[in-house]
C-alpha cells in the first residue's frame, strides 16, 4: 500500500468491516487482517481487484454477496479520497509497519469494544455492546429463575444458527463440484496474484462425533444447568454424540438426553445420578470412561469435550495417566471451565494444572459466548 499512510486505509478498511459485521456478516479478526494482507498484492486504484480482494475475504454466501456489494460503493468512495489526497509518497511514522493490531482487535469477539471510535470525515462510530451482545457475555450465576425463559431463546437461536453452518460444512477436495472462491484467491498471493489453480470442495460427508464428559460436582452448581441445557442442544445438531456426567462416579446419560424433552431430561438425569453436587475425582472418572467406553465409541475420530472447573480431590497422577490415554485416543480434546470467564482466573489448581498440557483447546464455560466459541470450533472439524 505505497503513497499513503497504512493506518489511514486501515481505518476506513475497519469500518468498513464494522458495518458489514452489523449487516449479520461472519466478520473475525482474522478476515480483516487477511483482507489487510491481500491489499498489498493489487492495484489499489483498481475499482474490481479492490472489490474482489475484499470480498474473497469478507463473504461466505449469496446472501453476504448482496450486503456487500450494497455497502462497498460508499467505501470505494472513501479510498479514492484517500488515494488523491495521498498522490505523493508520505513518510510513514513509527509503528506503523504492519498491521496495527490494535485496530483490529476492534472486531474480536473476545475483547470489549471501546464506546466508540473516530470514524471517516470525523464521524463517531457507535460499536457499544447492543442488549444481546450483553446477554451473551452475562456470566450464568446471574440469571435467576425470571431470566430462564430469555434464556432459553437464546439458546435456541445460537443453536439455530450452529445446525445452518454445520449444515454447510465442506472440505477440499480435488474432485469437488464447487469452487472454494477464498483458498483458491489466497493461494493466488504466493504467484503475484496470476490464478494458477483452482481450489474446489466438497459437502462434508463423514459427521464430526462429540462426546461430552461434563462435572455435575458440589462447585459446578451455578453452572450446572445451562451447560447441560447447551450440551442437549449439541446432541440433536450432532447426532453421533455421547454424553456422561461425573462427580465422584462416571454415569452416561446419552440415551435420557435422546427420549426426553429438556425439562424432563434435567429431572431424569437429576434422579439418574446419585453422586450428583457431590466431591469431585476427575482422574477415576476420566479411568472408568478410558476403560469401560473409549474403545467402543471410537474416540479417534472424535471431539471429545470435558466441562470442570479442574478442582479434583483424587490422585493427580492419576488424572495425568488418564488424560495422557485420552489424548493418544481422541481426534481434539476441549476442556471448558466456569471459572475462565474471570478476568484474574489463574489455572493454580492441582487438577486444572495438571490437564492444561493435554488440551488442543481451554475454553470458558461460564456465558453463551463460550458456548458459541466451541460451536465455532465444532463446525470447522
């Protein structure tokens, strides 16, 4: 991006992004840095390598297709300002090589969003969190019996949209009747932007397998109940899972989850397990699991997902043996804890410690963006 300043394009490339994310596009981080990127391989004064650039970044379907092109014209705008008024090289200023990260940021889910931010031609950008983006992050222990019936709309709504993208899951494939628009722009970056293969794909055939082994221990408590509400919500989008509980004993209550309508369920697996808000020993569980059910189920080709806070009263060196055959045995392990949602949660005890070598992912368990977080995780397997 020669003859201007990066932090200006990137400024407008930024909210650029904002309001396409406003519009219900799957916009990440990750996509704005790639589009950032992308720039630097194209004429700029090029109305359609500039569109192109972008959209192979920004969208995923007919639908985002329409949206974008509504808002780019407005944006185009915008950078041929930019470009005129930066016809002659400006020098670029300390830090400015790179991405700015910290722009970038904006957009990430996992950080929160300033009240607002300058914007083009001195306007101010509103990105405040909206009445859902806060119900998203509310930790669970501070929903009352009143807030159950929101709650649970919520639920329903992010596993709505969990089935629709698991629904269009695909992978690469040589002989796939689609074309992956977004690999096949990428891999034009590494020969100067020439289209010299095409990537195609395919619907994922095989189905993802998750089994769910979640603490329903004394400290689980405030949590306890919307984890198992989310994990009934996987087991229908995902029909290969299997689902346990444990406290002092493992028990599986996959088929219960199966017959039953979620309020039954609750009261059948609160009946069902007698060691339930009783102590916690993660290792003898994780034992009865790799030895009574693992090589059944099949766990090599599948997302195993584990739900404890990591406060253990049995042996550790026996949760490190047990976690070390899990490891060699499953496709990802996934570890969500209530307590990472603090923001000075420290891994200090001895259980927690112990597993963190093992995981492939360690996730918080404590609001629905957690939960979303694993779907995100789920439907890219």
């Amino acid at each position: 991006m020669r003859g201007f300043r990066k932090g200006e394009i990137l400024s407008h490339l930024i909210l650029f992004a904002h309001r396409l994310k406003e519009k219900g596009l799957k916009i990440t981080p990750g996509r704005v840095m790639d589009a950032a990127r992308s720039l630097e391989f194209i004429d700029l004064s090029n109305r359609n390598d500039f569109s192109s650039a972008l959209k192979a970044n920004f969208t995923s379907c007919q639908e985002d297709l329409t949206i974008y092109d509504e808002l780019f014209e407005e944006f185009w705008v915008q950078i041929q300002e930019v470009l005129q008024k930066r016809a002659t090289p400006a020098v670029e200023e300390p830090g400015d090589e790179g991405t700015p990260r910290e722009e970038i940021d904006l957009l990430s889910e996992d950080e929160e969003e300033p009240a607002e931010e300058e914007g083009v031609k001195g306007e101010k950008l509103q990105v405040g969190y909206s009445a859902e983006e806060v119900l998203m992050v509310k930790d669970f222990s501070q929903f009352g019996p009143e807030d159950w019936e929101i709650l649970d709309q919520e639920f329903a709504r992010l596993l709505s949209q969990l089935a629709m993208r698991v629904s269009r899951r695909r992978e690469p494939s040589a002989k796939g009747r689609e074309m992956d628009f977004r690999r096949t722009f990428r891999r034009t970056m590494h020969y100067g932007g020439e289209i010299l293969e095409l990537v195609r794909r395919r619907r994922k055939i095989k189905p993802l397998k998750v089994i769910v082994i979640c603490d329903v221990s004394g400290s689980m408590d405030p949590s306890t109940r919307f984890i198992l509400q989310s994990i009934f919500g996987l087991q229908r989008i995902f029909r290969q899972s299997e689902i346990f509980v444990f406290s002092t004993r493992l028990t599986r209550i996959t088929d219960i989850l199966k017959r039953h309508r979620w309020a039954e369920a609750l009261l059948a697996i609160s009946r069902q397990v007698q060691d339930w808000s009783g102590g916690t020993k993660i290792g003898h569980c994780l034992k009865m699991f790799n030895e009574r059910y693992a090589r059944d189920l099949g766990i090599g080709g599948a997302a195993v997902i584990l739900i404890s806070d990591g406060w253990d009263r049995g042996d550790t060196g026996l949760l490190d043996f047990e976690m070390r055959r899990l490891k060699r045995g499953a496709r990802r392990i996934i570890w969500m804890n209530p307590l990472l949602g603090s923001p000075d949660y420290q891994p200090i005890c001895q259980g927690m410690r112990t597993a963190l070598p093992y995981l492939d992912d360690f996730l918080p368990a404590t609001n629905l963006k957690g939960l979303k977080a694993l779907g995100d995780i789920l439907v890219e397997m």
